[in-house]
C-alpha cells in the first residue's frame, strides 16, 4: 500500500508517550503498512514502512478526495468532498 502526502502532515510515533510522539511528514509518496494500534485501541494503524510513525487508518482515510461513507456524524457524509492540498492519495 502507498500513500501520497500533498502537505506536511503531523503524524505520531507510536513507540512514544503521546506528549512526545509527534513527528511531522513532509509531502511525497510513501509505503505504508498496518500495524496493531501501539495504544491498544481497537483501530489499526497505518504506519511507514518500517516504522511506527503514522496514525489510525481512519485518520489517513479520511482526507482521501472522494464520498464520506464511514462517518455518519460528519457534516459530509455521503457528498462529494476534494480536499485539495490537505488530500492524502492512498493506493492499495
């Protein structure tokens, strides 16, 4: 799987405590991989490859350009959305 980052995205390490773990991602093309939540939530993470910095899979899927479909509370659910530079392009 690789995502395209259009903007410097904070992202977190998650073999840090949260108050220490941010780490920002500057705009490119990366592999990513899916990894157990390091917090122990039940939300996977997509991190980069071989790393453990990234964020829950809903988080990067939510700035894919295209139809909200998993977020009913959400203002956009089910209309057309382009996020312009905030859009992360994920190939699977």
């Amino acid at each position: 799987m690789k995502a395209t980052l259009k903007r410097t995205w904070e992202m977190l390490d998650g073999s840090k405590p949260p108050a220490e773990a941010k780490v920002e991602v500057e705009p490119g093309t990366y592999e990513l991989e899916r990894i157990p939540n390091p917090h122990g939530h039940d939300a996977p993470w997509l991190v980069l490859k071989g790393t453990t910095t990234g964020m829950a899979e809903g988080a990067w899927r939510q700035w894919t350009t295209g139809e909200l479909i998993d977020n009913p509370g959400h203002p956009n659910h089910g209309k057309p959305v382009n996020w312009g530079s905030w859009e992360i392009v994920i190939e699977e």
